[in-house]
C-alpha cells in the first residue's frame, strides 16, 4: 500500500474536513458537459491553490462509469528514464483506498522496457496523489492505474499513450494528465505562457504542444502527462478538448509577482460549453 504522503499538509488529513473541502470546490463550479470524456486535465498543488480549478474538470465525471482510471503525472522528486507505473496493492487516502487495476497496469509494464515499476518514483510524488481525493468524491469505488513520467521525452510519450490505448482491451478508461502550468512568473507573463498551453489543448493539437515545449519547457512541469493523454485519447475516439478553467496561485494568495498557472481541461465528444473566459 502507498501511504499518503502529502495529507495534512498539502491538504486536509482529517477525512471529514477533506471531503467537505472537495465538495464545496466540486459545487461552486455550475457548468456541465454534454456527451463523452473520455480524459481530463488537472492540476496539483496544495488543494486550497489548485482544488478550485481542479473541480471544473473532475465536476464532469459525476453520474459516469469507467472501469479504471489511468492517472499520468510527472515525477518531481525522482529522475529516470521512462515512466513508472505501480502494477498492485492500493494508494492510500485520508478517504481511503484506492485499489490498483492490476490487469491494465500489468499490461503498461509489459508493452514497453521504458514502462517499468520504480516504487521510489511514487513514494513522495504529489502529482498523483492531489488527484485522489476528487477521484474519490466524484467516482467512488473506481481503481486506478497510477504513472508518474521521469524523462518526459518524445519516445516515453509515443510508448506509453500506444501502451494505454491497447491496454484498454475494450475497458472504458478515463484517462487524467496532472500537471501545472508555468512556475514563478509575474502574472501577466504567467497568463502569455499559459495561452499556449490553452490553445494547443483547445484545439486538440498534441503537435502544437510538443513544439511549445521544446522551446520552452516551463509551459507546464507535466507537458508529457498531458500530450501523452491527448494521444491516447484520439486514439480511443475522443475529437476535441475543451479548456474549462484557467487561473493562478495569485487569485488565492493576493501575490500577483511570482504566480504558478492552473488549469483544467477535458477531452472527448461533447458539446463544447460557452464559457465567459478562461478564468471562470
């Protein structure tokens, strides 16, 4: 079992509190899609920072049926080669657990040597775990398959969304790429960076994600997780994406200086809503 390594801390450790907390950010947001996703984007940093803009996206889950959720992250305390998935056992909340799809996971780690198990990669990892909470509000009893990137290059990204989309075998799978976007910045150059991100997952363009990054990989510490996801999904039928909220740490703690971007997102087919700007 993986132990929680971020509750009380990053978040409420206490099980009533954090799920009071989950589900006042999860009722604040009032739009709803209409159709099939089929992925979702979102970020990880402490709830009170990232949950609210998390919300917009995992609100869309509500009432739906998936077999396993595939959760793609970055690794921010470990670097190797390839991505690291856990094949067994369970990840622990203050909530509860979070059983494995053992199947599926088995399959990621079969298909590829860039795909392995490195338990260590997990240990202290925040980009999963900040995801488990909402997953457990919005789609209780749902196992997961979790995978946190090391070298987010193009070979581990082509490996692992073709390793997700034959691992499916006919499984509806909802599929989540954590990641924030830029770090540090003043808010309007954090705000010029982040129009890229946004764009390119507007459009539902991967391409035009890669090409951003390889200029500029501050774009988002989980530009992998998120084309990787947008790869396997098109290949799992999804046709757009829709970027349903954008905002920065700055709207929580008033520093407008040095701000780090959020963002939520979902994929599949669906009818786009109308949104009153990014910030909603």
């Amino acid at each position: 079992m993986r132990k929680a390594a971020k509750a009380g801390t990053w978040y409420p450790g206490n099980a009533r509190e954090l799920a009071a907390d989950i589900d006042a950010c999860c009722a604040a947001v009032g739009e709803r899609l209409a159709g099939d996703i089929t992925a979702i984007v979102s970020p990880h940093a402490g709830l009170v920072y990232s949950g609210p803009v998390a919300a917009h996206a995992y609100v869309q889950l509500t009432g739906r049926a998936y077999d396993a959720a595939v959760l793609v992250g970055p690794s921010h305390y470990v670097a190797f080669r390839g991505a690291a998935v856990v094949t067994r056992g369970a990840f622990e909340t203050p909530l509860g657990l979070l059983p494995i799809n053992e199947d599926i996971a088995e399959a990621l780690a079969a298909f590829s040597p860039l795909i392995h198990e490195r338990p260590a990669a997990h240990d202290r990892e925040h980009s999963l775990e900040l995801q488990l909470p909402f997953l457990q509000r919005v789609l209780p009893g749902v196992p997961i398959v979790p995978v946190v990137m090391g070298q987010q290059d193009g070979e581990t990204i082509a490996a692992l969304a073709c390793a997700i989309t034959a691992a499916s075998r006919g499984a509806r799978l909802l599929l989540v790429a954590s990641s924030d976007l830029s770090h540090f910045h003043d808010a309007r150059t954090a705000a010029a960076l982040d129009a890229v991100v946004v764009r390119a997952i507007d459009t539902f363009d991967p391409e035009a994600l890669a090409e951003a990054l390889d200029t500029r990989p501050e774009h988002a510490c989980g530009g992998g997780p998120i084309r990787t996801v947008m790869l396997a999904a098109k290949a799992l039928g999804a046709r757009q994406a829709q970027v349903l909220c954008r905002r920065d740490s700055g709207a929580v703690s008033g520093d407008t200086s040095a701000v780090v971007g959020y963002l939520a997102a979902a994929i599949g087919t669906f009818t786009p809503l109308v949104l009153q700007g990014k910030a909603g």
